[in-house]
C-alpha cells in the first residue's frame, strides 16, 4: 500500500526534495505573480496550468479587430522560469482538490502538496441559456478571439456571396453584449474596424448598412466607473456610429435572431458576449463555500474558509472581510496581482513563523479605450477622457506586458496601425482535421 501511494504522487515526476511544496493552480496575473514573488523563497513551486502560456486578457479584443497578433499577448511559462531554480511546471488541467488528503488531482497525474493556491481565472457566463451559450462568441482565451476574428471576416465573405438584402445584412451586423470595459472597447474597436479597414476591402458591399450594437441591462456603460465617465464613453461611440442599447436584456440567441426582453429583435450572425463572468470550480470544494458567481469565500489572508493551507485569489476569491468591499473586490487584474503578491508574503511568514498580513485592495483607478485618441479613466478625483487618457491607457497596458521583445513588437503594431489607418493581420486561419 505505501509502494502504491509513493508511486501515485510520483507520476508527475516532480522530485520530492524535503523543501516544503506550493501548488499553483492558473498562470493567470495573480498565480504568475505569487510565483514570481516566492523565487526567494525555500519553497518547491509547483505551476499547473491547461496551457503552456500566459495570456494577456486587456489585449484580447486587439487581436479580435485585427490588430494584434496572438502571439504578441502569449508568454511561455518555460522561457518566463526558464532559470528558475526550485520550480517546476506541467500542462495539465486540474480536476479535482482534496483539502483534507492534501492533493490536488489533474489529467495527468496526482500532486502531492504542502500548501495550494487556487488562480485559475472565470469563464464566461451564459446565466444557464443554451441557446447563447452555443451561438454567441465568447472572449475569454486567445482562441477564442481569434476565433471571433475568422468569424467576423468570414461573414463579410459569405455576405459577397449572396444578393439577398436581408442575408447580407445578417452577415455584417455585430452585436455586442455587455456594457462594461471589454464590451465598450470591442463595440469601439469594430467601429474602427468599420471605418478604417471593411470599408477598404470590401468595396463590393455597401458598408455604411453595417450596425454595430452595444446591449447593456444596466441604465449605463461602465458601471465600475464614475458617471462622467460613462457619458463621456457613451458620447465616444455613438460619434463612431454605435448603436447602443442601454436598460435591455438579451433573453435569447437562435437562428441568427438575438431577442431582447422588450420583444424587439436584431438580425445578426455574430453576437459577441462580454456580460458577466463566472469562477471556474473545482470538484472537493464545499458547496457552502461558492458566494455570488461560483467564487470561493475566503478569510482576510485569501484562505479559503475552514482550511489553513488552501488559498484562492484573484476572480476566483470572494472576499467580503474588506469593508470598503463588503461584496467582494472586483474581478479585474490589479485585484488578482494585489492578492498574489499578498499570498506570496504570507507563506515567507508562515515559513519564519511570523503573523499574517490581511489583504487590502489599492484601487490604482479605472481604465477604458475606446478607440484611437478616445478613453476614459477614473484615478482617484481625478477623471480624464479623450486623448490624455488614451495615451495613459496605452502607457499602463504597453508596460503590463511582460519581455521587452513582446513590448516591442505591440508598440511597433500600435504605431503602425495609428499612422497608417490600417490593421495588416486580417488572415482567416482554421486549423484542418
């Protein structure tokens, strides 16, 4: 029986050196930074992740809109570590956590571990529709924006191929579905699209019958920032030809159809979903322990309630110890940066023996692009829009990126694209069976 379970955590093949293990499950922002904040540490760090790369989310929409390459926003985790001593990464995909066994149990193997730290990000939230789930267009991966890029060209194609008003019209409307950061900057970036780039190639269609909606169930955009703000942003897009839809919710998305909850109805074969989110789960984690979208109720130190060892961050914690966050602290990078770092220090007290620190949030101020010279940004009192804005969105995301060569070749991108009126990587790839 012992020969079994030594041969059962051995699968890994991640050796067992007598240094007290960290299992981190997600190379998100807050698993990458946690990682790289215990590189001092005596620990053994353990990085388990589906893919083999970091993802840049705020860019995600840029290589939607053709503006980006996928690689430029992608980081391995094996060049980012690659000199890294006392840690170990595998691809795997966790399936299961057992606090009490203290394992963590994945595709491809069993890991045996000292203390876990749970980042594995959200995914998007379909609020149990099928119908949306399987005919809109989610953003929350690479893959999936680039997948929205092959669609939108891929409509514009088809829509040369028909003599059909109403089938043409299908094929070019966009529908947005969610009023906050990432919806406002994708409605804007294909407006962009719209003007800069589809009017040029595609002078056999009458691109000014394309629409492009932006649907929100909330009275505003933004709701995460001030009301100026959200005017200001509002006042963006419908100058670049949106048409945005404020106060509805989309009840339904079949047969090219998207059904608001006023009855109305737009024709479109690309709906685009950007409203709401929902924390990925983990079979062994209490029920009882899930809050408001699957997040894990944590304590003030991001343990998970009931547990010493077990950590959650980022969009996956819900923290409500804060009192100037008695919901829960917003799902956006800073929190999951904030909280990794936090993490990281209290497992070197727990090495010293020294008290833990509680976790509180510093809102760094609130950014949003909405298209070339246009953003918004809330820091503190202050509330900026138009170009200064826009440049201070740029500063923040170019210096975010990790590698100088990365910084580089998105910073040659931008300023090609802004000097030319031109995004260059309008490519339809599918991979073939």
């Amino acid at each position: 029986q012992n020969l079994y379970q030594y041969q059962k955590f051995i699968d890994t093949h991640i050796p067992r050196t007598g240094q007290k293990r960290v299992v981190i499950v997600g190379g998100g922002f807050g698993g990458l930074k946690a990682t790289d904040e215990l590189r001092k540490t005596d620990y053994q760090v353990v990085l388990v992740d589906r893919n083999n790369y970091h993802e840049f989310p705020p860019l995600f929409y840029q290589v939607a809109s053709a503006g980006l390459e996928a690689g430029a926003i992608l980081f391995p985790f094996r060049k980012i570590f690659q000199k890294r001593k006392n840690f170990h990464f595998r691809m795997a995909e966790v399936h299961k956590v057992n606090p009490e066994e203290q394992t963590i149990e994945c595709s491809h193997g069993t890991f045996r571990n000292d203390n876990r730290r749970l980042a594995a990000g959200c995914k998007p939230n379909f609020f149990h529709n099928t119908n949306i789930e399987q005919n809109a267009l989610a953003m929350k991966s690479a893959a999936q924006a680039l997948n929205l890029r092959n669609k939108i060209l891929e409509n514009f194609e088809q829509a040369l191929l028909t003599s059909d008003p109403e089938r043409q019209q299908e094929y070019t409307n966009i529908v947005v579905v969610g009023g906050g950061a990432t919806g406002v900057e994708v409605a804007g970036a294909m407006a962009e699209m719209k003007r800069y780039v589809l009017r040029k190639d595609y002078p056999d269609l009458d691109i000014d019958r394309m629409r492009i909606f932006l649907i929100e169930g909330a009275d505003k955009l933004l709701n995460n920032m001030s009301a100026e703000s959200s005017e200001r942003a509002a006042g963006f897009l419908r100058k670049m030809g949106v048409t945005l839809l404020t106060g509805k919710l989309v009840t339904d998305y079949a047969d090219a159809t998207v059904k608001l909850n006023d009855l109305s109805a737009i024709r479109s074969r690309c709906v685009i979903w950007t409203s709401g989110i929902t924390a990925h789960t983990f079979e062994g984690i209490d029920p009882q322990l899930l809050d408001r979208g699957n997040r894990i109720a944590v304590d003030e130190f991001n343990r998970v309630k009931g547990y010493t060892d077990l950590f959650a961050i980022g969009d996956l914690a819900s923290l409500t110890n804060d009192p100037d966050y008695p919901k829960g602290h917003p799902q956006v990078a800073q929190t999951a940066l904030q909280q990794g770092r936090n993490v990281a220090r209290n497992l070197r007290h727990i090495e010293r023996g020294e008290p833990l620190r509680p976790f509180r949030y510093k809102n760094k101020g609130t950014l949003a692009t909405v298209g070339r010279n246009k953003a918004v940004a809330d820091i503190g009192k202050l509330k900026l829009h138009g170009f200064a804005a826009w440049i201070i969105w740029s500063f923040v995301h170019l210096m975010t990126i990790l590698g100088a060569q990365n910084k580089i070749i998105v910073f040659i991108n931008w300023t090609w694209n802004y000097l030319s009126y031109d995004q260059s990587l309008r490519l339809i790839l599918r991979p073939k069976k």
